[in-house]
C-alpha cells in the first residue's frame, strides 16, 4: 500500500499544532490578553493619581506617571512631555488649585497591554481673576508598563456653561 501525499503535510501541521499549543496557552494565561477588574481598576487609579498631582501641586508625582513619549493634546495644541513640563505643566496646577472639579466615574476600555480612561468634569471656580464654570471631556491612553500602567497620551477638551 502506498502512502498519501497528504501524510507529510498531515504530520507536519500537527507537529506545529504541538509547537505552537504552549505559546497559545500562555497567551490565555496573560493578563495583557484577558483584561480584569483589577486592571481597570489600576488604569482608573493612575488616572485619578495625575490629577491628584496635580491638585496637591506635586509636579514630580505628575510627571512619574506619564510615559516618556506622552503626547497631550488641549485647545487645538499638541505637546511632547518635555513641552508640558515647560510650558502647562505649573498652569494645569494651578488651575487643578484654585477651582473644584466634579469628575463622572472614569470608564475604562483595556485592550492587551493598551487602555483608555474617558470621563466628563464639570469645574467651577475663579482663575487668574475670571470666573469659571466649565464642562470638560478627558480621554488618556495608558500602556502596561513593568512599572504599571503609564499615561501615553492626553486629550483633554472643555467649554464654557455660562
């Protein structure tokens, strides 16, 4: 009797079902491939940590939790982490100072080792001499780093209630 050509390719796409079932269970086993409650919960807290920051004027503490190519994106601008630092980094503090914002819950999307944190504010309070009653839309990228989850990107969006 003679063997199938298909024999060979028989056995080898079994060989690499053998090879590749180890890499398939680990990657089940990762928490970067099956996000859990506790990783939305540490995404939301690292968000809740840089505003904390920002509000206790802990600039250090502000910028430990963004990733060195953060980007920040407010009033039609765009910033590098080196910009923020030097530029709107002390007005965001101050700002975060003087008023009294009223975050929503911050809703949480994870994906592998990528998450995104949206949520709305309503701020009130007086600033450089003007008053403010504002409503604002915030939505930051976080990437899973060995440290824990990092701010990668920032958009951050408000207009006036009066």
């Amino acid at each position: 009797m003679r063997a199938s050509p298909r024999l060979p390719l028989l056995r080898i796409a079994l060989l690499a079902c053998f090879i590749a079932a180890p890499a398939t269970l680990r990657a089940q086993r990762d928490p970067s491939h099956h996000p859990t409650a506790a990783d939305s919960a540490a995404v939301a807290g690292t968000v809740e940590r840089f505003h904390r920051a920002l509000a206790a004027g802990d600039s250090s503490a502000a910028l430990a939790l963004l990733a060195p190519d953060v980007l920040i994106q407010e009033s039609g601008g765009q910033e590098t982490r080196a910009e923020y630092r030097s530029h709107h980094l002390a007005a965001d503090i101050e700002f975060a100072r003087a008023t009294r914002a009223r975050q929503s819950p911050i809703a949480v999307r994870v994906r592998g080792g990528v998450a995104w944190a949206s949520s709305t504010t309503l701020t009130r309070g007086e600033f450089r001499g003007r008053p403010i009653d504002s409503a604002g839309a915030e939505l930051m990228v976080l990437t899973r780093e060995a440290r824990g989850w990092r701010i990668a990107a920032i958009h951050w969006s408000s207009h006036n209630r009066r």
